[in-house]
C-alpha cells in the first residue's frame, strides 16, 4: 500500500512539474491551430527583414495575411522562444557560430554548429576597392505554421532583449491587415546606434514591393531590320499590359506599329508598316539574363517593293533594359516562301 501511494506521489509530482515547465513556455495557444501545415522554403513567397545594428529579424512566409492572423500568434512568438530558452540556452555547446531551431508547435529545440569563417566582401570606395572580413552571424530560427522567424545576431543577449518582440509588433502595425496582403517584400529600419527609437522624430521606414503590379506602359524605339535585298532604318512605337508578379516573374503583352524607312540609290524612299503582337517574360530561357518571348507581324502599309503584299513575319523577341532583338522568319506574299530576318531595336 505504500509503495502504491509512493507511486501516486511520484506521478503526481512529475505531473506537476510538466504542467509548470508547459505553461511557462505556452504563450502560444497551439489549440488555435486545428490542422497543422509545415510550408516548405520554396513556399515561402513573402519576407520581411528589420534591420539592427547587431542584429536582424527575418520573417518569411506564405502569405503577409498571416501576419496580422491571431491564430499565428506572432505577436508573442518571440516572447515565447525567450520563455521557453531562458533556462535551456546554456546547457547547449558554445559553438563559435551556431543555429537554434525552435519549433512552437512541437514544443522542441535543437542546435546546429554552422561555419564560422568570416567572409570576405569587397567594398567600391572612390576609385579603389578593398576587401575585408565580414563576421558571420549567429541564427534563431523559430517555426510556426505558415510562417518562419529568424532572429540574426552577433551577440547572444540580443535573444533575450525585450524589445525584438516590440519592434515587430510595432512595424506590422504600420500596416492594415489588406495592405500587407498586397506586399511581397519589405525592408523596415528603426534603430539609431545599438538602441531602438521610437519617437515621433524617428519613425519606422518601410520600403516594400507589391505582390502583383500591373501597369499599363508607354515605349518608343528606333533601330535597324534586315530584308531580302538591304537593311532598313526602322521606328516604332509600341502599348503593352506588363504584370509584374512576386517581384519574381514578369509577363509583357505588346501591341505595337513599326515603320520600316528605304532610301534607294537613285533617291527614291519608300515606307512599310507592320502591325505587331509580342509577348515577353522573364523566365523564357532560364539560363539568360535577359526576357524572352515571341514576336509576329503582319504588313498592313506598303509602298516600294522591298516587301511583298501580304507579308507575315514570326520569330523570337529578347530584351535587356534598353535593346531589343528579334530574330525572325519573313513569308512573303501569302506564305509564297520563307527568308530569315533581324530585327535590333533601342528604345525606352
């Protein structure tokens, strides 16, 4: 009998003991959570990155909605890490360069020693460039569905600072929960030395990129094409819908008219006009730095006979900043042939 009440005491004191471990690092309600979802990296389309001196904190995720989304609980995610590392942190390998894992919704932590080689950066400074070393920092990572936190730092009281969890309640209050469901990417910097300011004459700066711009734009050019018997002088001008996607991928619709100006020797000019259709992306040929796509025309002005009636060009479209090149295939005459062609455009 009393080897059972001893048994009895020991459970109950082990029960006791969890329960007080539990609530000290339940901060955050895992029951809000019905179905769990761990998103993998590629998933994580949108990131915020708040700069400080000596340390960095790095939010990426799905989606921003779930920023301002009381089930993620973010505004005591890193309340709950200093809880539940406060007494747990030194019992780990001083590691020169270390990542501590910690997932809130398992309730575990673990770390991982990282390369501790400092790297080398070179730095444009008037007419020379010098190199140097750049120390490596040390990471949290705190997982949490839907959403990853990364806590960047030098120095580890950083971690238990009880202003991190203010800075980031203070930058997602800038914007509404609709305005941030807008935004892909965004820089926020509100530090003044090692300290954090938050007076009037000191606000948070943000700058952020939409999710998906779309714009309607404008563009003029001028260049060279190649025909069957002589180059020509060509001017165009051109209306298209550009989407410009996550910051990521871009998609260029154009309706565009180019003229196409000979001069033959005797002094004579004649123009040609086509009416084109071209797209464009980013992602046309992964392995080049430049957006790609197709290009087609049909002449709709003639006057000479540097083109046949009934001309139709198809061919392939590339662009950089300011150049465009097409090569193309001409079919003159109602397909009665092919020839190849270039076009070379710059414009704006």
């Amino acid at each position: 009998m009393k080897k059972l009440f001893l048994i009895v005491l020991v459970l109950l004191a082990a029960k006791l003991s969890f329960s007080q471990s539990d609530s000290c690092k339940r901060v955050y309600d895992v029951s809000k959570w019905k179905a769990y979802f761990t998103a993998q990296d590629y998933q994580m389309t949108d990131t915020l990155k708040i700069f400080g001196l000596n340390y960095s904190i790095i939010i990426s995720t799905t989606d921003f909605k779930y920023m301002t989304d009381e089930r993620t609980q973010i505004d005591i995610l890193i309340k709950d890490f200093q809880l539940y590392a406060a007494d747990k942190i030194d019992k780990f390998p001083d590691y020169p360069r270390s990542r501590i894992t910690y997932n809130v919704i398992r309730g575990w932590m673990f770390i991982d020693e990282l390369d501790a080689k400092d790297r080398v950066y070179y730095s444009a400074k008037r007419d020379s460039i010098r190199n140097g070393l750049w120390p490596s920092m040390s990471e949290v990572v705190i997982l949490s569905s839907w959403l990853n936190l990364k806590i960047q730092y030098r120095d580890e009281s950083v971690l238990f600072d009880s202003t991190l969890q203010t800075v980031l309640n203070e930058v997602i209050a800038l914007k509404t929960p609709e305005e941030w469901a807008k935004l892909d990417l965004v820089y926020a910097s509100n530090y003044e030395g090692s300290k954090y300011k938050s007076s009037e004459d000191q606000k948070t700066q943000i700058k952020a990129t939409r999710k998906d711009e779309s714009k309607v734009k404008f563009h003029v050019a001028c260049g060279l094409a190649t025909t069957k018997s002589s180059p020509v002088l060509t001017s165009e001008i051109k209306i298209g819908y550009e989407r410009n996607y996550y910051n990521r991928y871009r998609y260029y619709y154009y309706l565009s008219y180019d003229w196409n100006f000979s001069f033959a020797e005797n002094g004579d000019r004649s123009i040609n006009g086509f009416l084109n259709l071209s797209t464009l992306e980013t992602q046309f040929v992964p392995r080049l730095n430049a957006m790609g796509g197709i290009d087609m025309g049909y002449l709709i002005f003639r006057q000479g006979d540097i083109y046949e009636k009934n001309t139709f060009r198809i061919g392939l479209g590339f662009k950089t900043d300011f150049l465009y090149v097409s090569p193309q295939l001409y079919f003159p005459g109602s397909f009665k042939g092919v020839y190849p062609g270039l076009r070379l455009n710059i414009g704006i």
